[in-house]
C-alpha cells in the first residue's frame, strides 16, 4: 500500500485510488462463488411478487382484520358511496353522455380495483379532469349538429337526443377502453418514470386550467343557453364568448336554481369543514341537494311548468356490456393517449400524497391503489342498489342543480391560483413552468396544452443542463472536503499547481463546447491562443532553421577556421544571424569548442524565457461527480482538453467518475496510451494526493524549440 500524506493538518494513511486500481481491486473477488445462490434466491421471489403484483388482493386480503378495519370500512365505504351518487351524475354532464353512464363509471371500477388496488385511501370514479377531457372528444366527433332530425327535405332545428346520446356513449366508451389499454401497456413497459416528468407545478397547474374548462363547460346549464359548440385551439375563448353574447336570453328559472344550489352548497361544505372533527361522518352534502332538488322539482313540476332542463330518463339495472366500436379507435387514439398520461399523473399524485402521510408506497409502474377494496366494494354496492332500484327516482332532477355540485366542487381547484404567489417567491421557474402551463391548456385545449406544457417543462431542464454553475474548488483545511471558492469564503485560496474545476451538472452534447469555454475562462488559460502563439512560433523557427543552415554552408570563416553564430537578445526580433550582422551589446556569442558542439548542438530556449506567458498551473482536475451519463460529444470534448493542456505541458485528471460513466467513456473509446485509467481517481481527494510532495511551482510555458548551432567545421 503506498502510504500518501495529504496537505494540511490532516494526515491521511491510505492507497491513492484510481480507476486502474479500483479494476484491480475489483477483479480478485470471485464472482463466481458469491453470486449464483443469490440468483436462485430472487428468481424464486421474482415469481411470487409477480403473481402478487398482478393481484395485489392475494397479499392484504389475508391480512385483513375484520375487527380493526371492518366497521370504519363499511362507515367510508358508505360515504364515498353517497358522494359517488350526485358526483357520478354530474360528471356525466362534463363526460356529455347520459347521467346514468355517470352511475355505471361510479359503480365498476371500484368493484375492479378490489382485486388490482394498492392505494388504502383511494375509491375510483369519476373525476373532473378526465370527464371534460372525454366531454371534449364526444362532442368534437358527435356534435348537435350531426343530430339535427330531418322532415321531409328540410332540416329542423331539433336534435334527436337519442341517437346523439347512443353515440356519445360509443365515443366515450372507445377513448376511455383505448385510454386503459395504453395504460396497461405502458404499465408493462414500466413506462412509470414519465411521471417524473409530470412535475407538481405543471399538475397544478393542469387541474386549475381544467377547472376553468369545467366552468365554461357548465355555463350554459347554469344560466339556461344554447351557446355553439366549438373545438380546437381557443375553443373555451370562443365559448366564453359566445355565451357572454347569449346573457340577455338567460332562462331566469334556470338560473335561479342554480343560485340557490351554489349558495347552500356552499355554506353547507363550510359547515361541514367548521364541524367536520365533531361529526362522527361529514353531512353528504350532494346528496341531499340532489334529494331535495328532486322532490321540490317533481312536485313544483319545473321542467313543465317553467322549462328547467332536467335529467330525464334513467333506466333501471344494469345494460349489457358491449365491444366499442373499433371504427372509432382511429380517431380518437390521440385523445385516449393524453387520457391515459394524465390520468396516470393524477393517480399517482394522489396515491403518493396518501402514502407518504400514513407511510406506505405505491409502485408508479403499476398504477393501481390497493387496500381500498373495503372502502371500495362497500361504495360499490351502494351505487348498484342506486342503478337496480333508485335511479328513476332522480328523473326530475334538475341538470342546473348537477351543474351547481360541479362548480362548487372546483372549490379546490380554484385555490390553486395561489399557487403564483407561493411560487414567486420560492422558485421562478417553476412559476414560469405553471404559468405557460396554464396558458397553454386553456388555449390549446386539453390535450394539446398536455403536450405544449410537457414539451415546456423538458426545454427548462435543457435550459438548466446547458448553462450550469462552473466553480474552482479549494480544500478545507483539515479535511478532505473540496468546495467553490466564490460560494464558500472560508475555504482558502486553491491548492499551488492544482485547479480544480466542476460543473454542477452532466456534461454532454448539448453543454460540451461550454464546458471547455468556462474551464479556458476560470483557469485563465486561453488555449486557442496558446496553441496558435506557439504553432506560428514553430513555424517560423523552422524557417530560422533553414535559413540558418544555409548561412553555416556559404558563410566565411573566422580566423581559427570556425563560424560563429550569436542569439539576438530582443524577443520579439529573436533571430539568427553572423557575428558579423549585429551590433555591439545587442549579441551573445555561442561559440565552443569541438567538443561542446558534439554535445551542446541542439539547445532549447523556452519562451518564458523571452518575457512570454507563464503561468504556475502544472495539473488539472476535472471532477465529474455531478455527471451522471457522458455522451460520444462530451468524450470528444474530453479528449481536445487532455489533448489540448498536454501541448502546453498541462497534466489533465479526472476524479468522482461513476461507475457507467467509466464505462461509457470505455466504450467511447477515450481511454488510449497517453490517456489510461491511471488518469482517473476515486475522489478529488485521491487526485490531490497523486500530487503529494514538497511542489516548488516554476512557471511553465509554452515551449518553443529554438535550434541554436554553435558550430559548423
């Protein structure tokens, strides 16, 4: 073991590694032996946590103790029950298909996710975002006018509901059934990590702009229009326009049950927030607006009496489930794509956020929320019994009352917008990344704001990794800790001979070219110059060379049968000449004897020397512990700066190399003979003390042979 002593006042007795080493180190452990039983053993638990993973139920189900989760299961399932019942209806509005699609989404994926959850907190339905996001797709390709019913030759103003519906329910149907494939394909793929791409700002961000959507969408319930229907980018612009154009003609019935929802929702929900820890389950607050909007709807007769909208027709039980047609999967993949993301982002984000609060995980790659198959098959049953007995009992519920429960629940979303101050004053790009993607998503719709929004994100991470923070590091005293100079005052000045230089992030193809300008810059050194300077010099040297010979051949001879040759002192006149050419004080001679020119022939002069550049820099150290992958670009980019500092006698290490950037820098074909692993260290620590011993700095420079011939016979 070489026994290496590092500056300062601490002292450190230990090998100096470097990759070589390490190699070294590595290939004597016999693999062989170590490894196989390993293998056996996960081989074996791979095979049971698949089946498990595929039906996460065989794992809790029997853990589960009736006695400590039976009776708070079936009081949450209950509850979610009651609440899935206005909201699946309402959000059937959002979905433009017929309520009672709204009751099928509340009833079936909870009864699914008994078997395939994870999350203990999560019951699956409906959901704001996702029901405008298919309202969006059913009524681009199944508009009103589409349905307009045909008498005789001419074509009327009224629309047949029930062929419009029937198709609606088509649409929806293949955009949600493609929308779960694609989830269950990237599922498979574990395509989990795009989720980290989904950032919380640009979620937010997302649901804010989507609840924007929601009350556009609902408007024209709430105040009793007719408004176009538009589509495309800027389509909530144009509605919110034509809808403001449409406000003389509000239906005044329609909107005063509308106002009279809104405001006892409201003040019921803040009831409830007020005295939610007193009350044993929170007042089902949906449910009993829709229960009395029904009865004073059925007995005042609204819809014939004064033309409120409502629901109509539920039919009761449970229809036949049926293949979409697949005619539709063309034209609605792009839609049931972005589906399938954003649904994914919102999942997991609410997944996450539950367990981190109660300390378990979810696994991003398979999406599913387990342990709500209490809570859930118990809400499922609730909403069947609705479906089977209870659903043509809401026929006369007003559709101003369902829009009223949608908007007041966008509470939640709406208090998002403080998001901006938040952000402002904590992180300004992420502020940026909310802000365009709030713009976008209400421009562009929703799934192209999607795509603008992660598109956005992305280009900041770009942004970011091409303009990182470069610094010098200095050596804490007494340690072997290495900090930024400018950042940390109290590290004194950097090692003597030794600069060591880091960026803060990955080097590759996009920030490589930076790389090697900020390292040029912080270590003073403009290599291009340099290296042109002294090429030039060689250059000329070589002509001085020729034109020197020629003079030695044709010159006279001095008295003892000898040339003399003298080197002009001036440095930017340095030149060659006879005695004979210069004036007195303006010459050395370099005259010798025989026996000095036979070995004194060739004589270098440096050009420091001359009064040229000098420096006291003799080793650099590039730390790359922040990289985490090297491309082709940033190899190359490499070797041109051990190429480069080589030719002005600079030596060039790198240190805090992880273990695949070696190996891609392997492959890379980076390593040669003048550039082996003996260049690489563990550490910046092991690099300096590469360096350990007593360094009396001279200043190096630029080395220009300059041939002096002293004698010619």
């Amino acid at each position: 073991m070489a026994v290496v002593k590092s500056r300062g006042a601490f002292n450190v007795h230990r090998e100096v590694l470097d990759e070589q080493r390490l190699e070294e180190a590595s290939q004597r452990l016999d693999y062989g032996e170590r490894h196989p039983p390993l293998i056996k053993r996960l081989t074996k638990s791979i095979r049971l946590d698949a089946l498990v993973g595929c039906l996460p139920v065989l794992y809790w189900l029997p853990r589960y103790s009736i006695w400590e989760y039976g009776m708070p299961d079936l009081i949450s399932g209950i509850s979610v029950g009651i609440m899935h019942l206005p909201q699946g209806m309402a959000y059937a509005l959002l979905a433009s298909v017929p309520p009672v699609f709204g009751l099928y989404t509340s009833f079936y994926p909870p009864l699914v996710y008994f078997f395939f959850g994870s999350s203990r907190h999560i019951s699956i339905g409906t959901f704001t975002v996702l029901s405008i996001m298919v309202g969006s797709v059913t009524e681009r390709l199944a508009p009103d006018s589409n349905f307009f019913i045909i008498n005789g030759t001419n074509v009327t103003d009224v629309v047949d509901i029930s062929t419009r519906d029937l198709y609606r329910v088509q649409v929806a149907a293949a955009t949600t059934v493609l929308g779960g494939l694609i989830q269950l394909v990237l599922g498979m793929v574990q395509f989990g990590f795009v989720g980290t791409y989904l950032s919380e700002p640009l979620v937010r961000a997302y649901t804010t702009a989507a609840s924007a959507h929601a009350v556009v969408a609902q408007l024209k319930y709430i105040f009793g229009l007719s408004p176009a229907r538009f589509s495309g980018p800027l389509s909530m612009i144009y509605t919110l326009v034509e809808v403001c154009s449409l406000l003389p003609k509000t239906h005044l019935p329609t909107l005063t049950v509308s106002s009279v929802s809104i405001i006892v929702l409201i003040a019921a929900k803040e009831i409830n927030a007020a005295f939610g820890k007193k009350l044993p389950v929170p007042i089902p607050v949906e449910l009993l607006t829709i229960v009395v909007g029904t009865l004073i709807s059925y007995y005042i007769t609204l819809h014939s009496s004064y033309n409120i909208s409502v629901v109509g027709e539920i039919p009761s039980g449970l229809t036949m489930p049926s293949i979409p047609d697949r005619k539709i999967f063309g034209d609605v993949i792009k839609d049931a794509f972005a589906l399938a993301v954003v649904g994914y982002a919102i999942s997991i984000s609410l997944g996450k956020t539950f367990a981190l609060k109660h300390g378990y995980r979810v696994d991003t790659n398979q999406v599913r929320f387990i342990h709500s198959g209490g809570t859930g098959s118990h809400a499922a049953v609730i909403v069947l019994v609705t479906v089977l007995k209870l659903g043509p009992l809401f026929q006369q519920l007003p559709k101003a009352v369902l829009s009223a429960i949608v908007c007041v629940n966008l509470k939640g979303m709406f208090k998002q917008y403080y998001d901006v101050i938040m952000l402002w004053r904590t992180n300004r790009v992420d502020l940026v990344i909310w802000l365009v993607t709030y713009v976008s998503t209400l421009l562009f719709n929703l799934d192209m704001g999607l795509g603008a929004s992660i598109a956005f994100a992305l280009l900041t991470i770009v942004l970011r990794t091409q303009h990182p923070q470069y610094s010098i590091l200095g050596q804490v005293p007494g340690t072997e800790l290495y900090m930024d100079l400018e950042t940390h005052k109290e590290v004194p000045l950097g090692i003597p001979g030794i600069t060591i230089f880091r960026s803060s992030a990955t080097v590759y193809f996009a920030n490589a070219e930076l790389y090697l300008e900020a390292l040029e810059k912080m270590s003073g050194l403009d290599i291009t110059k340099m290296i042109q300077y002294q090429r030039r010099q060689e250059a000329k040297q070589k002509r001085r060379e020729k034109r020197a010979e020629r003079r030695a051949r044709h010159s006279p001879r001095s008295a003892d049968g000898q040339s003399s040759w003298v080197y002009l002192k001036d440095p930017d006149m340095a030149t060659l000449g006879s005695a004979s050419e210069l004036h007195d004080g303006d010459t050395t001679t370099l005259g010798s004897s025989s026996e000095d020119t036979l070995s004194h022939d060739l004589e270098r002069v440096s050009l420091g020397s001359l009064g040229k550049w000098t420096w006291d820099i003799h080793s650099i150290i590039l730390d790359l512990s922040p990289t985490n992958f090297i491309d082709t670009v940033a190899i190359k980019t490499m070797k041109n700066i051990f190429h480069d500092f080589g030719e002005i006698n600079i030596d060039v290490y790198i240190a805090g190399c992880q273990a695949l950037v070696v190996e891609q820098l392997d492959r890379g074909g980076f390593f040669s003979e003048s550039i082996t692993k003996k260049h690489l260290f563990a550490t910046v620590h092991d690099a300096v003390l590469h360096f350990d011993r007593d360094i009396n700095v001279t200043p190096h420079s630029i080395n220009v042979s300059i041939i002096v011939i002293n004698k010619y016979n």
